[in-house]
C-alpha cells in the first residue's frame, strides 16, 4: 500500500504539471466564454425591467461589451455557439484534469492511511513511514526533488 501511495502521489504530480501547464490558457478561455455569453441576445419575450440595478447592469455590460470589442477579442455573434463549445470542451478537459489530480491526491493519502497501519514498530518501518508521508506532502513544482524522495521512499519499504 505504500507504493500504491508513491504511484497515486506520482500521478497527482502528472496531472498538476498538466493542470498548470494549461491555467493561463483555461483562464483566457473562461474570460472569452464570458464575454461570448454577456454579447449573447436576451431570449425573447424577455422584456427589460426599469429598476436601478438593472440599468446599472446594462450599464455595465455595455461597458465591458467594449472593452472586450477595443481588445479586438470578442468573436462575431454568428459563432457564437460553435466558439462557446470549444471553450466549453477545453474548460471541461481542465476540470477533468483538476478532478483527476485531486481524485490521485485522496487515494494518495488513503493508501498511506491504510499502509500505516501495517508499518511495524521497528527503525525500517518508522523510517519507510516517514519517508513516504515525506514525498506526499512534497509539492509538485520540484519534479525531480520529488523523484530523489519517492527513489529514497522506495528504498526505506523494501528493507
């Protein structure tokens, strides 16, 4: 069980790498779909309520509206859709990879939780214990540092 916690950690670390690799782009995408969404036309039989807060809305739409469009980034109404889709499957595929690290994360620490049980009171065992409990608290921006611990965590729980 404490390999498995190595191997999930491991995994965990791929899919941060991923996720971080693709944040200044899912976050560009974000922005664009929220754009695409405020030029997006009422749906009809909407009708326009007179109440402060909604003129300070409109107001406030319009103005991003054209900020968006002085950036030259805001796409035609035409395709609308069809840019919305592809922002939403990139958006999806970034929540999938997000889910995936954070799913490797928990099972990480299960598999830990589950080989402290089995650790043995002797120097190998508390030494394996904590060089395993060590590579899942090492963060991922270290790749290779987290590679020397999980090469040293193997090591310690096969003596």
């Amino acid at each position: 069980m404490a390999s498995a916690a190595l191997a999930y950690k491991c995994t965990e670390v791929a899919y941060m790498k991923v996720v971080y690799s693709k944040q200044t782009s899912a976050s560009k995408d974000c922005h664009e779909l929220q754009a695409t969404l405020i030029m997006a036309p009422s749906p009809p039989g909407d009708s326009p309520s007179s109440s402060a807060s909604d003129v300070d809305n409109l107001n406030h739409l319009s103005a991003s509206d054209k900020a968006v469009r002085a950036k030259g980034t805001a796409p035609h109404v035409g395709g609308n859709i069809v840019f919305a889709a592809r922002n939403l499957q990139r958006l999806f595929n970034f929540t999938q990879d997000v889910n995936s690290a954070m799913e490797a994360s928990r099972k990480s620490y299960s598999a830990f939780a589950t080989a402290s049980s089995n650790f043995g009171e002797a120097q190998y065992g508390l030494e394996g214990k904590t060089s395993v409990r060590r590579v899942l608290d090492f963060n991922f921006h270290d790749v290779e540092g987290l590679l020397r611990l999980v090469r040293l965590a193997m090591e310690a729980i096969s003596r």
